[in-house]
C-alpha cells in the first residue's frame, strides 16, 4: 500500500509598479503567519518571502517589490520582465494598484501582459481608505481584468475580502499516491553554474540503470530515486534555475522563485556556492529561505580547486563562513570539486548525518535527565522580583526538532536564555545541520 502524500504548496506573486503598497501588504499577509507561529531568533528577515495562512489555507507570498531596478532605461523593461517571471511561476498574480493615481502607463502594460496570460489574476486597488476613494477604484475596471478589490493595506481593510478571493483561485491540494514517500527528500539548491547540475550527475551519472526518475511532485524541478552505496533517498535538482540576462535583480527574483518550492518540499537541503565568490547575497536569502522553512542544511564550498591556497585558507575560509551564518553557524561545511570528483561521497555522508539528526526523537527522560541540572545551575534571569523555574522539557511532534521548556512564568524567559538552551540541546545532543526552535510553555 502506498503512501499519500499532499502535492505543492501554492503560491501568490504580488506585482505591480513600485510605491502602490505591495510590501505594506505583504507584510499584513505575513504578519497573520507570524502571529501564530513564533519566529527563530536571529534569522534575518528576508521581506520578499513569506507565509500566509487564510481560512485554512496555507500558501506562499512573493513581493516583487524589492527586485525593481531605478534606473530610467530599464526602468520599464524591469518591470515587464518581473511581471513575466510572476505569472510563468506562480499559482495566483495579485495585480496592485493605487486609487488616487489612476490608470497610469505602467499599470496598463501591466495588465496587457496579465490578459494575455492565462494565470489567475486578483486586482486590488489600494489606498481605498475612505467612501469617496472608492469612485475613484472604479476607472480600474477599464482594465479588463474582471473584479477588483479596494482595500487599504495600511488599516487592513477590505483584505479579507481579497484573501477570500485569492483562496478560491489557488489550485486544490490534491493528495497522490507516492510509493518513495518516508525516503529522506535532499534538494540541491544555490545560484546558476555553481555545479548543482554536475553534482547531480556526480552522483547518478556511475550506474544510470539504477535511477528512476519519479513524476515531480513539485514544479520545475527533477526527482530522482537514489539507491546505492547503502543509501536511499530521493535527490531533487533544481538545475532548471535559467540564468534571465537582462537584469541582476531579474536573475535574483527568477532564482528565490524557484528556490521557494525546492526547498519547502525538502527534509534536507545542500546549498552550494562558488569558492571563487564566496558567500554573497543572493546566497544568504538562499540560506534564510531554508531556515525559514526549517530545514537541515549542508553547506558545499564547490570549485575549491580554482581557489589559491596555503597552508591555513581552509580552516580561515570556513572561519569566516560561519561568522555569516551566526546564530545558525553549526552547519558542515564541505569543500569539493565536482568536475574533479573531489569530496563527493563526503556531501552524501554529511547529508546522511543531518537527516538522522533532524529526524531523531529524543526520548524524555534524556531530555530532563541532561538539561534539568543545567537549567537548576544557571536557571533563566529573574524579571520584576520574580523567578522562572523550568518543570521539565519534551520534544514536539514536529518534523523539524522542535522542544517545550514547561515553566511557571514563560513569557519571561527573554530570547537570550532560549539561545542558552538551544547551545545546551546542540552540546549534549547531535543536532548538527539542523535549525532548532525552543518554545517556552505554561506548566
């Protein structure tokens, strides 16, 4: 009997021209996420992705916002490309306007690429925040988009509405028989031509007749069944990430797309970047996308052999990569060169390690037996005259390794004793390559 898994996670692209309100929006849609689910301390905020969750419903937001380039020459052609890019990799396109503007030049080729398309459009027409603005929503109809909604982004008015629009328009979670379903899921993910096409042919490409390529679940991206040298799992590769050559921020854009359904349909995520480059910044919101979904992760320093080198550039290479990474700097870190076949079999290895680490259930009584005495030795900080004291610890049901502290008064225990007791967790338990989340409970 196989095993039923949910397909796809769907996903709204927010566009429009600049300075209508789409990150104002994005960050109310957000921030209904993150009312619930508490958020890792110290990971950086990436502001172009997120969660939202509406009448049951949970799917991801993109605000292209961010990507849009100043300068005059490219201006429209930037605009139209990011367009082009949301409707070819989105589930939704929520087209924004704004009320007191009017129709203007940008909106109109805008909407002139959306008709033409076939993807789902929502029209939100923002800062509609009053009764006589909303004569002025109406010119938007011209449009020929259909229905429009007026909302004001700032207040919150009218997006429930909006989001009640854009839930119908998301495809149906389908539920599909996977007979590989259980198999640890590793995804290679980084920028164009870092060598994830070659790694992944480093790894299938000895014996292809043991490869099975399995129908995607996931769109744009290749599954493989991998099955030997005592290892099972399925490697996804998402070599489809296409290098767009007009503008940097249009290949940005283009990359965390793709990147966003890669990841959060992984256990574990190998990132790899170019030795040469080193860590830049497209690979750090790389690197925040896979903490933000809870993922293990294994860092791979690829094209080391193009790299000059003495005696200590390894050990001060790997230095430095970890002062980027803090708080998150327990990740393995390993340098390889594919095309010279160096330090495959230790990628696998390291992979193999952080799925058992992330998967592991620690029992109870060697929680409270390890972390009880500590946590009596240097108990968390008294607030207001008042004392915390920790009752006992269990891990949650999670997929991620996730634990609650049970205490008397845990809205005090402050972010730098839960950083405290999540170095705790990682000395006396191997959690090496895998984002830990504490939550502090009452007893």
């Amino acid at each position: 009997m196989h095993a039923k898994i949910a397909v796809s996670m769907s996903l709204l692209a927010i566009v429009g021209r600049p300075n209508v309100g789409k990150s104002t929006l994005f960050n109310r849609l957000v921030g209904m996420r993150q009312a619930i689910v508490d958020d890792t301390a110290g990971v950086t905020r990436d502001r172009h992705y997120g969660r939202c969750e509406w009448c049951g419903r949970e799917f991801s937001v993109v605000d292209t916002g961010g990507y849009t380039t100043n300068s005059e020459d490219v201006f429209e052609s930037a605009i139209r490309e990011q367009v082009q890019i949301a409707i070819e990799e989105a589930d939704v396109v929520l087209f924004m306007v704004e009320a007191a503007t009017g129709v203007t030049d940008y909106d109109s080729e805008i909407a002139d690429v959306l008709r033409r398309s076939r993807k789902p459009v929502v029209l939100c027409v923002n800062k509609v925040d009053s009764g006589e603005k909303m004569y002025d929503a109406y010119q938007f109809y011209s449009m020929g988009l259909g229905e429009l909604y007026s909302i004001s982004a700032a207040n919150g008015s009218g997006t429930g509405d909006l989001l009640d629009a854009v839930v119908k328009l998301l495809p149906e979670e389908v539920e599909v028989e996977d007979k590989y379903a259980g198999l640890p899921r590793i995804t290679i993910v980084g920028k164009p031509n870092v060598g994830k096409s070659s790694l992944t042919n480093a790894l299938l490409g000895v014996e292809r007749n043991i490869v099975t390529p399995v129908a995607g679940t996931t769109r744009d991206s290749i599954e493989t069944y991998y099955n030997k040298y005592g290892y099972e799992f399925m490697l996804v590769d998402t070599a489809g990430i296409r290098k767009k050559g007009k503008v940097h921020e249009d290949l940005e854009f283009y990359s965390v797309m793709r990147s966003i359904r890669a990841i959060e349909h992984s256990d574990i995520c190998i990132m790899m970047i170019d030795a040469t480059t080193g860590m830049e910044a497209q690979d750090m919101n790389t690197f925040n996308l896979i903490l933000r979904n809870r993922k293990g992760c294994v860092l791979v320093v690829n094209k080391w052999d193009l790299f000059i080198k003495d005696s200590n550039t390894m050990k001060e290479y790997t230095q430095g990569l970890r002062a980027r990474l803090a708080p998150f700097d327990d990740v393995p870190i390993i340098f390889t060169s594919v095309l010279k076949m160096q330090r495959i079999q230790d990628v696998l290895n390291a992979a193999t390690e952080v799925y058992a680490n992330y998967s592991q259930k620690i029992p109870t009584a060697r929680l409270n037996e390890a972390l009880l005495p500590v946590i009596e030795e240097t108990p968390p900080p008294a607030w207001k005259g008042k004392y915390v004291k920790v009752k006992y610890i269990t891990q949650l049901p999670t997929k991620f390794p996730a634990f609650a502290f049970f205490c008397n008064l845990p809205q005090y225990v402050r972010e730098p004793y839960k950083r405290f007791l999540e170095n705790q967790l990682r000395e006396h338990f191997n959690l090496r390559g895998c984002p830990v989340q504490i939550f502090c409970r009452q007893k």
